[in-house]
C-alpha cells in the first residue's frame, strides 16, 4: 500500500437495506472496489432517520461488514442523501461583461456564479448542491465563457436544498462511527450518473431511481442535471397497496409483488390465479392476477404521474431523446420501463450499469452505491462541487473596486 | 459589486462533523481511541527521532570521536578454531593473527585478519565471527600437499615448500615430519613471484592426478618415487619420476595413470622375478601399449666366470636389451595386476634416499 492510496466508503442508508461499497483509491486515479457490506435499514423511514440509535446500529453494522470483507479501515464516506424533505429551485443571474473589449473575465464569471447561488433559504434549510447549468454568453450556450466576447453573461444554478435537522441526523449516523462525511450526494445523480452515458445526458434523459420508500429522479439536459426531486412514495408503498387491497400481511404481499407484480397489466384473463406460497399448506390462497398486475401498474403508475407532474415545464418530451431510464430496487418489476415510457411519452429502459463492474454488484439496487464511488474518484465532477477559481489577492480588490 | 451580492445559503458542510465520544458508538468510540493512540505513537516516535537527532548532532559537534567507536565491547580472550581435518592448530593461528594484546572484539578488523591466515598459502579458506562478549571464532579450510620441492631465493639458504594440487606453493606449517618425507620433491619448475608472493605451479592438476592414484592404488611403488619432473609436460605431455626400482618412469599424460602404473608394476614384477635380476634403468610409459624398457649395465664379469644358462625367456631378453630397449608387451595393462600391487608389503629398508632437487629462483 502506498501512502497515496485511499479507501473511501460509498454509504446508502435507504429504507429498506444499508448499503456500504468500499473503493481502493489508488494515486494514479484508478478505483477498485475491494469491499461490501449490506444490512437490513433500521429506524430508517422514507429515507429520514427516525431513530437514531437503531439507524446507526443497522449503519455501523454494514460499515464493519465492509471493513471485514475489505480487510482495511475506511478513510471518508461518501454519503448518499436522500429524503422528501430535499427539494431544489432554479435561480439564474445575468451581468454585463465589465471590460471595455468585452472579454469575458474570471472576475465576470465569478460574479455571475455567486449572484446565482445567493439567494437566502428558509429557516433551517441548507444547501445540498449547487448544480451549474451551462454559461450563456448572449444567448449561446457555453461550457467556459472565460476569454471569450460577449456583452451578457448568464448562468442558472439548479439548488438542491434540505432540511438542516434530516441532513444533520445522517451526518451523524456516520460520524457515530468515527468516520468523515467527504462528500454529500443526492441519490438521483449518484445512480443517475451510474445508469446514463454521457451522449444520453447531452441528449436530455430522466433518471427515476425508485426505493423502498423514495423515488429519486433526475432530469439531465445539455450534458447536466437540469432538474432533481424526491418523492415520499416508493416500493413499499406497492407492497402496502397489495396488502390492503388482497388483505394479507407486508411479508406476503412482498413475496407476491416479486413474484406477479408488473409495471402493466398484461393478464386479460381475469380468471387467472395464483396461489400465495404454491406449497398447498394451511393459509395458501389463490388470488387473480390481474388483480395484483393492476394494483401494483395502478401505483407504477402514479410515481410516474408524480414524477412528471413535479418536474412539470422542465421536462420536454422532444428535449428527452435519451428517454426515461428505471433503477433502483423496484426497478425489478417486470415492465416497470414500459410504464415510464407510456408516461412520459418517450422511450423508456431498465438501467443497466457499466460491464466493467462486478457481476455480482451489477444490479439496479447497488446504481447508487457504486455512482457515490464514482463520484468519489471524480470528486471535482462539475455538477456535485464545480471548479472554484482561486482568486488572489488582484483578484479581490478589482472585484471591490 | 461585490458588496450587493447577498452571502450564499448554508451548505451541509457547515454542520459540525464533531461528536461527543459518549454519542458515538463503542465501534466508533474504539475507532477513536485506536486513531488517537497511532497520533500518539507517532507524535512520541517523531519527537524521540527529533532528539536523538539533536543529540547525534550535540555530540558531533562537541565530542565526534565518541560516535566513532559507540560500541564498547570487551576484549578478545578466546580464538576458537574450527574446521575438517586440520593439521594447524589453535597456537599457529594465534601466531598467524597476532592480535594486539587486549584488542576489543568490535575495533578488530576481520577482512585483515582473514587476509593474513590467507597469505600462509596453507589456508585455502577461511572465515572470522565475533561471538560476543569475547570469542572470535575462526573457520578454516586447508589445502592438502601432494609434493614439495626446495627453493633457494638469491643468496639464501635453500627452504623447503610443499604444492598443493591447485599449484599453490606454501611453507607447511604443524606438519608431522612422516608425512611430509612420502611426499615426492618436484623438478623441472620455474617458480615465479608477484609482488613477493610465489605463483601457482602450472600443469600442478595433472601431476597431483599421478600421483594421487600412484598413492591409492599401488602404494609400494609411490614410496619409492623420489623426484617428479615436469620439464617435459608442457612441450611433450610426459612426467618423469625418478624411482629407487626402476629407475626413470616416463608417464604420458594422454593415457590413463591407472593403466600406466599398472604396466609399471607389471615390468617391475617381471624383472625381480628374474633369476638374474638386473636393475631397471628407464622405463617409458608414454609411448603406449608397447613399453621400451632400459636395463643398467651389470658390471663385467671375471672372464672365467660362467654365466648359467637363462631359464626363463624374459631374463634371456634382458641380457639381449643391454644395448637396445627391448619392447615388453602390456600384458598387465589389465586392472588385476594392479590390484595386485598394494599386496607386496613395504620395506621398512626400501625408502629410498631422496635426492632432493633445489631450484634457483
């Protein structure tokens, strides 16, 4: 081991599990993943620590079951952030270019980024990211405006906020365990980066990454995120669905949402049974299914609907070539991408994630796991922390001035 | 401008990462006690590092002399000596070494001392350990003689070497005398020196061969070779041995030595079975499986005297070979003769009186 090498942890508390990727950061830059550990999520509802103590102790023990599997201590964690309580708004701000040749300066660019950013949040809530969208220098999109001409300069920070309490609980669930949080990632990116190519985030893509108890979404246009939100709603609630509407416990109405649920109703037969275990013992039932197809599509559906009703104006049909892409745990539900698609009225797919991970971890359910490492490795990715310039002490005073 | 621009929100990175230990976790709070206790352990290894330099230097600048020689150990009281088959012993090495009186163990210089047992010529390897507190252990491998020969340097007077089989010429040292006497005096060398030390004898390897398998296989006749001469090897390949029974042995060095010294035998037999023995003059063994063998000239008899009528046919050739070499035939060139040999028994009165060669150098 050299002294250059790092090993960071990727930290997902969600409702259902916790899981805990370890990466071996060596110094040329490259990433091995040589840890996993998962357990069963405690005191964990709709992604908001509810008890601490029992979130913690369900964290920590998938933290030391990585560590083992790893055979090393964690250095930082990078942990995933989710929860209703994150919401994001769109603010942008324009100046003119100060110089008389009307070169773009890093002081105008500068400028530009903080009037963006500043704008006051309520009482208690704080900034989880600040995600750029592409510089406009008189109305064309730039990536860098700096030494370019142009007389106005705008750029829009999409600003994902939280509350301070939620963000806190989580923070200290891992510093519980005598480890730094390095970075704070919304879920949405970290799976949404995991699951999409870079062509399909120019093309424009949505990302739904939908949990046990949360959906995640992400909407990438011109190459960023362009838009992110989180909604209380999640598998759990199809596994609650089944139960209320066929009256049988979370446990069984789990196992039949894995085994007939479906994102569509397919079955036209409505005389169509099967059986609740198929072992013919005492309390096996039949049930239609249909009925569980149209229970399970009828909530699909909805988180669907939700969805697009939330991104609202920014989601454009005809600036969504890529489509929708499905991911996370639920994902699994056969024809989940076919409901999107009929949604969203674009073209829908199951995440898949790169073949260069391991077979074993190339699961919808990890995507978020493995998108923190790579976030991780690029931890100056533009859109989670975008490249601030070091302004010297010129700098300042001409700003002043 | 700058100034109207309002501060930006609170980020997470604004919450405290600090945390109590008592709300940590006992995984966490062991995390923390094992990150502190390597703080620790480092902080206490990088101040120790920082004063022993501070010290080192301290000392180097008052007082250098005592960073020199930091290990002070007690003297060398023991020399130990170890090793197969010694003829030295404990006193020569101590001789040899000449270890200053109490010299400490750590100030001895061992590749000096190993140079000096080297330069005997006698020690063909040798290995010195300190074995604290106050023993250096000293392991030797020797060299083995298979010749000697007398040197004279200048006007000095004549000294007498032993050779190994490697060439190396040596004074033998803790040699019984019985052993040195067997062995045969060489001739015929030209003995060199470089920078005062005598360089191997060339050729010494095929020598030591004869020799060694005279010794092993037929004793009674290696006892009584008396001079080997190696004035012919180079130019000719023979070896020429001068033999109290048989006169000049000429050895070819392209043939067995075994066969070679089983012919001997088998001529030397041959002419002590003789009725009329007559004394072996020369006997070329170089030649091949025909041997010219040359008598000594008896001396002349009374003119009365009447010679008896030859018995066997070899003596009948003997006297036909006075004048002219007469060719023997290598029956014995088979191993049985040789074996043979070692069952005639040694003389106590047939050691020959050595003529011992001297060489000028």
């Amino acid at each position: 081991m050299t002294s250059k090498t790092k090993y960071i942890g990727a930290v997902e508390i969600g409702t259902s599990k916790v899981t805990v990727l370890i990466g071996e950061l060596s110094q040329n830059r490259s990433l091995h993943i040589i840890g996993f550990g998962e357990c069963q999520s405690r005191g964990v509802i709709k992604g908001t620590v509810m008890d601490f103590r029992a979130a913690s102790d369900a964290t920590q023990s998938a933290l030391l079951s990585a560590e083992s599997s790893a055979g090393t201590r964690i250095d930082e964690v990078y942990l995933a952030q989710t929860g209703g309580h994150l919401e994001g708004f769109y603010n942008e701000a324009t100046v003119s270019v100060s110089a008389a040749d009307n070169l773009v300066s890093a002081i105008d660019t500068d400028t530009v980024c903080r009037l963006a950013k500043a704008k006051s949040l309520p009482d208690g809530r704080m900034v989880v990211h600040h995600i750029r969208r592409p510089f406009r220098l008189d109305g064309r999109l730039v990536p860098d405006p700096e030494h370019l001409v142009g007389h106005r300069l705008d750029v829009g920070y999409w600003t994902v906020h939280g509350q301070e309490t939620k963000i806190a609980d989580n923070i200290h669930v891992i510093r519980g365990f005598n480890v730094p949080v390095a970075e704070l990632i919304l879920s949405s990116l970290a799976s949404g980066t995991m699951v999409t190519s870079a062509e399909d985030r120019q093309n424009g893509v949505i990302v739904i990454d939908i949990g046990a108890g949360t959906t995640d979404f992400a909407l990438y246009r011109d190459g960023c995120a362009y838009a992110t939100g989180v909604i209380p709603v999640g598998g759990s609630h199809l596994t609650n669905d089944l139960a209320l509407g066929l009256r049988l416990t979370e446990g069984q109405a789990d196992k039949l949402k894995e085994r007939f649920g479906r994102g569509t109703v397919v079955t036209r037969d409505k005389a169509e049974r099967v059986w609740l275990n198929g072992d013919f013992a005492i309390g096996d039932r039949q049930f239609p299914r249909q009925a569980i197809e149209q229970i399970t599509s009828a909530r699909t559906w909805e988180i669907f609907e939700v969805v697009k009703k939330k991104l609202g104006a920014s989601f454009v049909a005809d600036r969504t070539a890529a489509g929708v892409v499905v991911t996370g745990g639920t994902a699994k539900l056969p024809n989940i991408a076919e409901a999107a698609a009929k949604v969203f009225g674009v073209v829908g797919r199951v995440g898949e994630l790169p073949g260069y991970i391991n077979e074993n971890l190339r699961d919808p359910a990890y995507a978020t796991g493995l998108g923190l490492l790579y976030f991780g490795l690029n931890s100056n990715a533009e859109s989670a922390a975008p490249a601030r310039r070091r302004s010297n002490f010129f700098t300042k005073l001409f700003a002043s001035v | 401008m700058s100034s109207s621009i309002s501060p930006s929100a609170r980020s997470w990175r604004d919450i405290p990462q600090t945390i109590a230990p008592r709300a940590m976790s006992s995984t966490g709070r062991k995390r923390m006690i094992f990150a502190n206790t390597k703080a620790i352990v480092a902080l206490v290894i990088g101040c120790v590092s920082l004063w022993g330099g501070y010290e080192i230097f301290q000392t180097w600048e008052t007082n250098p002399a005592k960073l020199k020689a930091p290990v002070k150990s007690a003297p060398v009281k023991n020399i130990s000596l170890r090793g197969q088959n010694l003829v030295l012993d404990q006193p020569w090495v101590v001789r040899t070494l000449a270890l200053p009186k109490n010299a400490d163990l750590m100030e001895l210089d061992l590749y000096a001392l190993r140079e000096r047992l080297l330069a005997s010529g006698q020690v063909r390897a040798a290995e010195l350990t300190r074995k604290f507190p106050d023993t250096l252990l000293v392991s030797i491998e020797e060299r083995s003689p298979v010749a000697r020969l007398n040197a004279r340097f200048g006007e000095g007077s004549p000294e007498e070497f032993l050779v190994a089989r490697d060439g190396v010429v040596y004074r033998g040292a803790c040699y019984k005398d019985d052993v040195v006497k067997t062995l045969p005096y060489l001739a015929g060398v030209a003995l060199k020196r470089n920078s005062g030390k005598l360089q191997p004898i060339e050729g010494m390897e095929t020598v030591a061969d004869l020799l060694t398998t005279a010794r092993a296989n037929a004793p009674t006749l290696y006892h009584h070779w008396s001079i080997v001469s190696l004035e012919r090897l180079n130019s000719d390949g023979q070896i020429a041995v001068e033999s109290a029974d048989a006169g000049t042995v000429t050895f070819g060095t392209r043939e067995d030595f075994y066969k070679q010294i089983a012919r001997l035998d088998y001529i030397i037999d041959q002419s002590k079975n003789n009725p009329t023995p007559t004394p072996l003059k020369a006997i070329n063994l170089a030649v091949g499986e025909q041997v010219p063998v040359s008598f000594q000239l008896p001396q002349a008899p009374p003119a009365n005297s009447t010679a008896p009528a030859p018995a066997h046919p070899a003596s009948a050739s003997t006297h036909a070979s006075r004048s002219t070499p007469r060719l023997v035939p290598a029956a014995a060139s088979h191993p049985r003769n040789v074996r043979a040999a070692p069952s005639r028994p040694l003389q106590a009165n047939s050691v020959p009186t050595h003529r011992s060669p001297r060489r000028d150098i």
